[in-house]
C-alpha cells in the first residue's frame, strides 16, 4: 500500500485497509504515519487531526491508522 492509498481511505472511501486484507501485517507495516500526517495537514478539516496524530506518535500504526 502507497501512502495515498492510506489518505484516500480516510479523506474518501472511510474503508479500514489494515484489517481484512489479505496480509494484514503487511499492510499495518506499510504505513507511513508521517507521511500520511503530513499529507492531512494540506486539507482544513484534517488538519487538526494530523496534529493530534503528530502528538501521539508513539502509537503503534494500526491504532493511529484506525483513530482517523
């Protein structure tokens, strides 16, 4: 999975991409929690969530994925 993939889940589509694939490990190490954060600070209404995701980034990527 590609970082848009991951912002297109939570700007569109709203789908969980890290539970009911077909890797889902796999999937929950693709994340790239900076890179999404940094693309959600471009849109107004996500912003502050980026920033609240940027503050809690000890999180592991499954539950800041899943926060979104």
């Amino acid at each position: 999975m590609t970082p848009f993939e991951y912002l297109n889940a939570i700007n569109q589509s709203k789908e969980n991409l890290m539970v009911g694939t077909d890797n889902d490990e796999l999937a929950e190490k693709t994340y790239n929690a900076y890179i999404v954060n940094k693309g959600l600070s471009y849109f107004s209404d996500t912003v502050l969530y980026a920033n609240e995701m940027n503050g809690r980034h000890l999180l592991e990527n499954k539950p800041q994925f899943c926060i979104y």
